[in-house]
C-alpha cells in the first residue's frame, strides 16, 4: 500500500524534523495575543498564506474566519499533520524553504494577508545558504496582493530574558541552531526591525511588546507602562520562576518606569496594511485610574516614607475588613479607594499583609529598618501601623525568604554587612565609653565610697540568714 502525500513539496524540505513537537527546538508559535491579532485583522473575504511554524489551533483559527488560506512550512512531518487538519476547500500545504515557494504555484496572483508571526528564521532549511532574514521577507513581500496586510513576528536577541536568566547563551547550541552565515541572522533591536521593513516597500500601521516571548505570546501591547507594565512583568516573571540574575517582575517594572520596557520586550509583532486594538487580547488590562498598591508601598519603603505607609495600610486595612478581597499586588489605589486588579483572594488581613511582606523581601527591596529575611518580622511592623498585633505563632519562626534575584541577593549582603560594620563601630564606641568612665576620678571616688558598703551588706545577709536557720 502506498502513503499518500497530502502536502506539495517545494523543495528544501525537512524530512526528518517537526517544528510543531520539537524534540530540540523552540515549539510553534501559539497563545492568546497571536490569536486576538488573527480575529482583530482577517476578514471573511482574505486569502491568506501562513508562513512558517504556527499551531494548530492558530491554523484551525484562520480557516475558520477567512476565504481561503494556503500554508508553506519546511517540516515535512508538519506539512502532513497541518494537510490533515485543514479542510481541502480551506486552500492547500506546501512543504518546503520559501525561496523555493513562488505565488504561481497556487491559482492567484497574490494573497490578501501574509501572516509570519514565528518570524523569519525558520522559513528555510540548512540547504538554504545564502539567503538572508532579509531575503526572505522580500520573499513573503512578493507573494502580497498590492495594497495587502503583513502580520510579522520578530524576537529580541536582547530582551529581558538575556537580563535575568544566567543560561542565555551558555547553553550548547541546538539541533536547530546550525551554521548560518553572518547575514542570515534577524536585524538586532526593535528600530533594526522598522528600517528593515520599510527598507522592503511596506508602511508599518501598527506595533506591538510581545510577552512573555513569540512562541507562547500570552499579551502584546502597544505601549508598555501603567497597569500594561504590570501585566508584561507578570508574564516575564511566571516564564522566568527557577533561579535568576535579577527579578524578573522588578526588571520590567523599573524598566517601564525608565521608558525601556518596549525596546526590551522579548518580540515584537509588526502590523502592515490593518489596524488592531492597542491590547491582545483586549481585556488583560485594566482600565481607569490608580496605581497598584504594591507599587505605591514599595516606592513608598524605598524612600523611607513612614508617613505614607502609616497612612495608606490602615486604609487598605480598613477596605479589607469591609469586604475587600485582595492583596497589595492585586489591588489598585486610587486615592483613598480600592479596586481589585484580578481575581478575589480569600485570605484574612494578616495573610494579605504577609503575602505583601513576602513579595517585599523576595525582591530585594530597600526598607527603612534593618534588612532581614524574616517574614514575621515585617509583617508583624505593617500591622502595627493598622493597630494589629501577630502572635508569635501565627508563623514559623524560622522560615528565611531570600531574594529571588543574585544581584537582590548582593545587594541585600552588602546592606547587612553594612549594618554589621555599623553595629559593631556602635559596639566599639560604647565599650571605649564604658572603659573611659571607669577610669575617670569621679568613677573612681564612687566605686570607693559604695564598695564598703556592698561588703557589710553581703556580709549582714549571711549572718541574717544564719540566724533565721
């Protein structure tokens, strides 16, 4: 009996290799943000071609909202798989490197939407040589109908993750990563990526932070501050939870707060020829006015502002006990009113307020008091300021919450040697005081004067003691 072949081969093909279950390799691009994007640009009328590794579900996806769509992908394994899933009706598969795919060899003379939100590196194999990042969109470029859209994918060589993971770039390379040439590689920093699509003919429209990387793009957003900071940081900081060089939540934050954070996003999605909303998926971030009330306490610790945490936690306090269902990282401030930022929590006023004291030290934050890494401690300091005592056995006394972060960790170390020093200058004072006034004539005149009378005293208590037995 003899296997049928679903797909067309172009040529260039990975006989033995899947983009979609990698066994060495990154997977195919998937999550809710590339999937927003799809919904909010393709129309019922597009012919669209998907180039390159998508999941199923996103491929699943376009079929069902569009006219016709065809993909090209280079895994021969793929190819077959997708061919299976897609409806014949739906348009066709083709297995092979794009610099062997041309527009004729499909009924048409160009597609409405190009979508490439993998990016372009694996659209060819190791028998392409010579056929650069910007080749291949030129490519993708001139199998568009004029006046078409392109939904383009493009990792950062240097985002977030080559911060706060201390195995980026050690690792041995892949089965993936072969020998490319020098000009193979993507245009390096987000303005690289602009000047190399415009430098094909096209008009950005829109542009987009993905997080918490291209393959598994849980949120893109047009600008990253605000309350879209916090959900970029969540999304690094969940991606990134083993050991790390800094805190992943705390980089993009301060990176946010500096301007950075879009720059240091770990991809990007270009949009050409289509608008889209500012946020995908479009309810991931909050709307209206406040800060989140971690932030305000943490800035607040940092500057050593008693003040202001004496006067926002008994408030916050004071929300919690009136039905409120929330911690510091999950609540926004605005003004003297609360909301939650998330789901409800279901915790009692001093599990809120440690979850807080937790997240507090596990990020290395400066605090107005000594440093220490004991949740009890600071936690039981917060609820003072809202009149509340901790028992001593509300929790164990010898659990330590480090930070999470090496740098945090450094610095922490560095701040208690500090304190060390200060303390044992402190000690060193006082005992050169204490041996000063020994040796003064006053102490001296003193000491002689009392001494008699502690001798007769110990004396008299003997004998009393005697008498009494």
């Amino acid at each position: 009996m003899t296997d049928v072949t679903r797909s067309n081969l172009v040529g260039g093909e990975l006989l033995n290799w899947s983009d979609l279950h990698p066994g060495d390799g990154r997977p195919a691009v998937s999550g809710p943000a590339a999937a927003a994007l799809l919904s909010a640009t393709l129309k019922p009328d597009h012919t669209v071609l998907l180039a390159g590794p998508h999941a199923a579900d996103l491929v699943a996806l376009v079929a069902s909202q569009v006219a016709s769509v065809d993909l090209v992908v280079r895994s021969a394994p793929d190819a077959e798989e997708l061919a299976e899933l897609l409806e014949l009706s739906k348009g066709e598969v083709f297995c092979g490197s794009i610099d062997r795919f041309a527009v004729d060899e499909k009924t048409g003379s160009g597609y409405d939407v190009v979508v490439a939100l993998d990016g372009l590196e694996r659209l060819v194999g190791p028998d392409t040589t010579g056929f650069s990042w910007a080749d291949s969109l030129q490519r993708l470029v001139g199998l568009l109908s004029p006046g078409g859209t392109v939904l383009l994918g493009a990792a950062n060589a240097f985002g977030f993750e080559r911060l706060v993971q201390p195995e980026i770039g050690a690792a041995l390379p892949r089965d993936e990563d072969w020998g490319r040439d020098v000009g193979d590689r993507a245009p390096a920093g987000f303005k690289r990526v602009l000047v190399a699509v415009e430098g094909a003919g096209l008009t950005v429209a829109q542009t987009y932070a993905v997080f918490p990387s291209l393959v598994q793009a849980e949120v893109a957003l047009t600008e990253v501050d605000g309350f879209a900071a916090v959900v970029a940081a969540r999304a690094v900081a969940s991606r990134n939870a083993g050991p790390v060089l800094m805190d992943p939540y705390r980089v993009v934050m301060d990176a946010a707060d500096a301007g950075l954070a879009f720059e240091l996003a770990p991809a990007w999605y270009v949009v050409v020829g289509a608008e889209a909303p500012p946020v995908l998926p479009e309810d991931v971030v909050p709307g209206g006015e406040g800060v989140l009330l971690e932030e305000h306490l943490m800035l607040a610790l940092r500057c050593d502002d008693q003040a202001e945490l004496r006067r926002v936690i008994p408030s916050y306090v004071a929300w919690l006990r009136t039905g409120g269902a929330g911690s510091p990282d999950n609540v926004i401030v605005d003004g003297g009113s609360y909301r939650l930022f998330g789901a409800a929590q279901e915790l009692d006023v001093v599990e809120h307020l440690r979850r807080f004291a937790v997240r507090v030290l596990e990020s290395g934050c400066r605090q107005p008091w000594p440093a220490a890494a004991d949740p009890q401690a600071l936690t039981a300091r917060l609820a003072a300021m809202a009149g509340i005592t901790v028992p001593e056995q509300e929790f164990s006394p010898d659990e330590v919450i480090r930070p999470r972060g090496s740098a945090e960790q450094l610095r922490t170390i560095a701040r208690l040697a500090d304190e060390l020093a200060d303390a044992s200058a402190r000690a060193i004072l006082f005992e050169g005081t204490v041996s000063g006034i020994r040796r003064s004539r006053p102490y001296r005149i003193g000491h002689a004067v009392l001494n008699p009378a502690r001798v007769i005293r110990r004396r008299l208590k003997r004998v009393l003691t005697k008498v009494r037995r």
